[in-house]
C-alpha cells in the first residue's frame, strides 16, 4: 500500500504534513483501514497514482480527467480558502517580473513562458485558456519542472511570465525571498482544485470522513501553515468538463 501528499510539500511544512498524516492514519484505522506509516512523497507521481493498493493521494485535475479518470476514485476536494473562488476551487496566478512594464496579458505575445509540465492545469492549461482567449499562444516555452521554478526563472529574468498554482504562490509569497521580485499580472477564472483520490478497491466514503476528521483535529498552527480549511465534495463530472490544451501546444 501507497500514500503521498506531494503536491504542496516543501521543508517548510514538513512537520504540519507529517502531523496530518498522522491524524489521517489513525482516523483511517478507526474505520479498519490500513495505511502506510510513512508518506511515499518523493516516488514518481504517476507510480502513486495508478498504484493498485493506493490508500490516498492527491493529484491534479488535468491527469485526472486525461488518464487517472475511471481507474481511480475520487475522495474529496481539500478547501485552502483561496480569495476569489469557491470552497474547494483554486485559479492560478499569473506572474511577471515587478519591474517589467507590460500590463496586460496581451502585451506579453513574445514573452517567454515558463510552466511547469504540460499536464498540469493550473501551470498549464489554465494559462492556455487565457492566452487563446486572448488571441495568441506563446511560441517561447521552456519546461520548468515544478511551480516554484517556474516562479524564480521568471524572478532571475530566465523566464519573462509563468502561470503559479494559487496556492504554490501562496507559499511562495510567504517562503522564498525571490517573491518580492514578482507581481501578479492577472488571475485565471476558478476551476476545482486539486483532489484526494484513492484506489478502485477502497471505501472512498469512508476515506473523505476520515480525512475530515483529521482536519478538524489539526492544531491552529498546522492548520494555518497547511492552509487547510475543510474537505469539499466536488462531482467528477466538474473536472472533466474542463477542456484540455491540444498536443501539439506543448
């Protein structure tokens, strides 16, 4: 069996993750379901994701509806209270450079864009969505490999603009030092955020009251560096009717 909380891990919240894995453990054991002691959070994504004997995890809503729909299922939507959307919802924030005097997403055609991967929604399709609104797509790309990356290549001027999950940039803002050199261009409409899932053979029922019990166990202070308000119900049907970017706009 396999755990992971991987999606917003960073040193910083290694012991908030670490006391919530343990109130998730033993809320999950008083429904006689077993967990792993330890989170698996440096295992490949994917190899948790697609796990027969996955217990819980937390993926995002591209690979849900492009690969991991009907081969896993969903738990719940965790709710960090993002401004602007509604519980269980994120959006993404667009980020230049402080200093950079273009103002509108428009201005930005040869600007060269740094994302995350091209499975990701709010490092990737989100930003999409709005580019094509308006009118064009980045030819200048450059794969970053994670949302903080993407932050400071634009930061240290190796990138000009990049698309920042609201909660990343959340923790960016309060964590790295290089947030001060950025600015918030423009947001991207809400979309449901990123959900726990669990495998086909779980009770997944069971699994959403256990992880809301462990919320509602969290210290004042785990709870707040976690930015954790709650558990939402969030219909598989919502994520899927998100539309994809095409192949060949990676």
């Amino acid at each position: 069996m396999i755990a992971s909380l991987m999606m917003y891990a960073r040193p910083e919240l290694d012991a908030a993750h670490a006391h919530y894995w343990t109130l998730i453990r033993a809320a999950l054991a008083a429904r006689r379901i077993a967990a792993p002691e330890t989170l698996a959070n440096a295992a490949e994504e994917f190899s948790v994701w697609e796990a027969p004997d996955l217990v819980l995890s937390q993926t995002c809503g591209m690979p849900f509806r492009m690969r991991l729909h009907g081969r896993v299922q969903l738990v719940g939507t965790p709710d960090f209270g993002i401004d602007g959307c509604q519980p269980g919802y994120y959006r993404s924030a667009i980020v230049v450079r402080r200093d950079d005097s273009r103002m509108a997403l428009a201005d930005f055609r040869d600007a060269r864009f740094a994302y995350n991967m091209t499975h990701s929604q709010s490092g990737f399709a989100a930003a999409y969505a709005m580019v094509q609104a308006a009118g064009f797509w980045f030819t200048d790309r450059v794969a970053s490999g994670g949302h903080r990356v993407s932050a400071r290549m634009v930061a240290k001027e190796q990138a000009d603009i990049a698309a920042i999950d609201a909660v990343t940039w959340r923790l960016i803002e309060r964590y790295d030092a290089f947030a001060r050199d950025l600015r918030v261009l423009t947001w991207s409409p809400p979309t449901p955020g990123l959900p726990y899932i669990t495998g086909p053979g779980q009770d997944a029922a069971a699994i959403f009251d256990a992880v809301s019990e462990a919320i509602a166990q969290l210290s004042a202070e785990d709870r707040a560096a976690l930015g954790l308000r709650g558990l939402t119900r969030i219909p598989a049907k919502d994520y899927l009717a998100i539309p994809n970017p095409p192949p060949e706009a990676g």
